[in-house]
C-alpha cells in the first residue's frame, strides 16, 4: 500500500498556496484551522486530517486525486498505475491518531500531580475520620476519568465522527452522550482540554469541598441532601463546560 510522502506533500501545498497568492493565515482562515497546523502540512511534520482533503483541494485548484499524488496532471489522463496508486494512497492515508499519554506530556504530568494531592488530601479525611464510601466512590470515579482524559483517550476521533452526526462517543470502557452536540475532530480538542481541567481540579478539591459540607452542611442539611448537592455540582461541573466547548468548535 501506498503511503504519501509528508515533504513531498508539503512542498506540492506550499507551491499551489503561493500561486493562488495565499498567506499561510489566510489558507488556513479558509480551512477553520490554525496557521500553526499550515505551516506543519509544508514542512512535512503533519497531514491534514482527512476530512479537509477536499476542502483544501478546492482552495488550491487542484483535485483530491492530484493532491494526494502530490503532481498536477495537466489534463492528461491518469495511467492504470497511477490510479491504482492514488487509491491506495486514500486509503492508508490517515496517520495513526494516538493516545494522549503518547504526545501530551503536559497533561500526564498534571494528572500525576493531581493523583499524588488526592491522596494527600484523602489523608487528611482519614484523620479525620470522615472517609466513607460515598466519598470513595467519587474519588474513584475522578481517577477513573483522569486517567481516561488525560492518559488513555484518542488524540483524533474516527473520520466516522466528521462524515456522520453523532451525539455518541464510545471509546473502549468510556461512553458519552451529549444531547444537542455532534462529537467531531473540530471540537473533540477543546473537549478533551475541558474535560482534563475539570479532572485535576476535582481530584484536588473535591476533599476539601467534601470536608466542607461535612463539617458545616450536614449539621443543618440531611445526609441525603448534602450527596444530591454534591452529586449535582460534580455532574454539572463537568457536562455543563463540554456541552458548551462542543458546540462552540462545532
């Protein structure tokens, strides 16, 4: 199977971007990208992702087939090996998308952080002896989506996702439905950012909130209360802040 050569395909990008008269801002306005992402197609550090294979042909005047075969055909016909080999290309086209613990170091090393102060801090409600089950659970669920946020999940979701729209995302164990928000590779980024952020902070405050509504709520509230106040602020703090990032960056 072919592959496509990244430097060779940078450079035939660079070449038709500066026929066209367009800056590198000014492709990647077009495309909903960065100029950051531009530069790295031209320099041959990344593909695009396949689903903006046809819109950047159509920016540069050129056909899918002639960007993926990285030559103009001039309005000549494509020989039989030519075409067989711009198939191939397609289809082992997309970059293999990772893991995050593969390319993000910032946030394995936020999480570890996070994990090392919720332990700490789960000391300290030890000594105190307001460690029970329920306060269990939580922690355990916050590591759990640590861990899956900001170690195991997919840097790139399946070009099913932009092709389709889907309010579904299912990863291994890991299963989100969020009504009224179509999961993509445009916003699965500032999703996965959120939901990071929401991950450390809640390891390393939730036992001092849980400690607080201990000490001073459940006096005066009942118990049942205070687990359905703190059952919607851990929900709520998390679903609210993806719903919103998904359906900004739709």
């Amino acid at each position: 199977m072919h592959t496509i050569d990244k430097k060779q395909f940078g450079a035939f990008v660079a070449g038709l971007r500066k026929e066209k008269g367009f800056t590198q801002k000014e492709l990647a306005a077009r495309l909903f990208v960065s100029d950051k992402a531009v530069s790295k197609w031209e320099t041959g550090a990344s593909l695009p992702d396949t689903s903006l294979l046809m819109p950047l042909a159509e920016c540069l005047g050129v056909t899918v087939t002639e960007l993926l075969l990285c030559r103009k055909d001039n309005g000549e016909s494509l020989t039989r090996s030519e075409t067989e080999k711009a198939v191939q290309t397609a289809i082992g086209y997309s970059e293999p998308a990772g893991r995050i613990w593969q390319s993000d170091k910032r946030a394995v090393a936020w999480y570890g952080a996070a994990l090392l102060c919720a332990v700490i801090d789960s000391a300290v409600v030890q000594q105190l002896h307001l460690l029970n089950v329920l306060y269990l659970n939580y922690m355990g669920i916050f590591a759990f989506f640590g861990a899956y946020f900001c170690l195991f999940a997919q840097r790139k979701l399946p070009g099913i996702y932009d092709q389709a729209s889907l309010s579904f995302m299912s990863d291994g164990p890991v299963r989100m439905n969020l009504p009224g928000v179509h999961f993509n590779n445009r916003n699965w980024p500032h999703m996965l950012r959120v939901a990071q952020i929401w991950a450390v902070i809640a390891l390393v405050t939730f036992p001092w909130l849980y400690l607080t509504f201990q000490l001073f709520a459940v006096p005066v509230l009942s118990a049942s209360s205070v687990n359905l106040i703190l059952l919607f602020a851990v929900l709520g703090s998390l679903f609210v802040p993806l719903i919103v990032a998904g359906r900004k960056y739709e």
